[in-house]
C-alpha cells in the first residue's frame, strides 16, 4: 500500500480550527483546504478506503485520517512546490466539497491549482547570462497574487508591505537570512515566506522573544493578528519543548536594515 494524500475544501464551521501552516485560528464561515494521509489506496479525489484495516482501532483510524486544516491563504506553504506538483489532484473540482462552494471560491482555487500545479522553474544557464551585469526585478509569483490578503493590516500598511514584497523578490536568500539574522527572526521557509517576513518587519517592527518560556522565536500571523509561539528546541535534553503563548498583544522592537 502506498500513503494517499487526500485534500478537501470547505468553509469553517467554527473558529476552533487552527491553520497547521501560520497557527491562527481560522474563522468561521473562511475558506479551509484540508489534507489528510494513510495508508491506503492512492486514489487523492476520495476518503482513504479503510475497509482493508480491520484490525485497526477506530480511535487511531480517525487520528491517522483526520483532515489538518489550513488557510486558503496559507495552503500553499503546506510543502514544497516540487510536492505540491506530484500529490495535489490534477483539478479541485475532484476535491470534497468542491461543489458546494460559491462560484467566486472555485474560481480562486482553479487558479490557484494551476499555479500549484506548475511551479516556476529556475532561469536556464542562457537566460542568467542574458541578465549578468542587470538589476531585475523578479515578478510577483502567481501564487502570491492569488493568496494575497490584508488580514488585521491598515490600508496604508498593506500597501507598503506590497510594495516591500515586490521590492525585496529580487533580493538573495542570502540577503533577506541576513537582516532577519540581524533582527533574531525566524528565518526558516522558503524564499516567499521570507520576503513576507522582512517586509512586514519593516513596516510593522521586529518581533520579540516569547515571554512564557523565553526562548521560542514568535509567529505571527497576519490573517488574524496573533503572536504565537511553537516551542524550541532543546539542546540539553535534545528534545523539542512545545509552548502554547498566544496573544494578540505584543510589542515590537526596531527594526534593523
């Protein structure tokens, strides 16, 4: 048997839910795409056929099949695009709950499916030639024109968070890992993930250490405005100590270019 990769897409029937990518809670009535994984057929538009597991218990059934949820927004940075491209079904409209979205949302998830599903190649050997000795800007992906959303900021912060992020593409991982070096920020994730990151901090501020264990770096998500803390690891024990500080007050510190 071979791991299956179911997906599913729905609005949130509470705010109970929490996106496995950013950790805010995700609202009521919000688009949510759901994964989930076993061992079991590899058929990704349907619930994994559990009829050839009778000797498993239910509980551990329903742990091992249960849907992470995740924001619209957020969903592509659920894994990588190379992962992306070889799991995701070739068409959302195989995915449960396709059908009863609005129309407005099935749009948004084709197009996002496309863009998921062709993930843009590095530039040929020709084309770095051709752009030796010149300063471009890198557009913005189509995935971050589709995924791309307010949350909790101002108009006018948003606009220069955008304006930021266009900027900042064409800057090297090495110099984006720097400045959030610079400012003890969190600098795991992939290149969009920082770029949103070191914007936001130019705009918004850095952010601090976690005050209830003092030693997790603070997440924070712009949907729904919460500085949260995942843990740390630690180095004595080798162990990793999961933290559950959530807040939606926190005060930023200065950034540094």
């Amino acid at each position: 048997m071979v791991k299956t990769h179911c997906f599913s897409v729905q609005y949130a029937k509470s705010s109970m839910s929490t996106c496995r990518v950013c950790m805010a809670k995700i609202v009521k009535d919000s688009l949510r795409v759901g994964h989930s994984q076993l061992e079991a057929e590899n058929d990704l538009s349907r619930k994994p056929d559990r009829s050839h597991l009778p000797d498993m218990d239910e509980r551990m059934m329903a742990i091992a099949g249960a849907a992470r949820w995740h924001h619209f927004e957020c969903f592509p940075r659920m894994k990588g695009a190379k992962w992306m491209a070889a799991n995701l079904p070739d068409s959302p409209t195989k995915l449960e709950g396709f059908k009863e979205l609005k129309k407005g949302d099935q749009k948004k998830l084709l197009q996002l499916w496309k863009a998921l599903a062709s993930p843009e190649g590095k530039p040929s050997s020709k084309r770095k030639a051709e752009m030796e000795g010149k300063v471009a800007k890198k557009p913005a992906s189509k995935i971050s024109a589709i995924t791309s959303v307010q949350g909790v900021l101002t108009s006018a912060q948003f606009k220069k968070v955008q304006a930021l992020e266009a900027d900042l593409s064409s800057s090297t991982n090495h110099a984006l890992l720097g400045e959030l070096r610079k400012n003890d920020q969190p600098r795991t994730g992939k290149k969009e993930e920082l770029v949103s990151r070191v914007a936001e901090g130019r705009v918004l501020g850095a952010l601090p250490s976690c005050p209830k264990c003092k030693h997790g770096q603070i997440h924070w998500s712009r949907l729904g405005g919460w500085f949260s803390c995942p843990g740390y690891y630690d180095r004595d024990l080798k162990t990793t100590r999961r933290c559950f500080f959530r807040s939606k007050e926190m005060k930023r510190k200065e950034w540094k270019k």
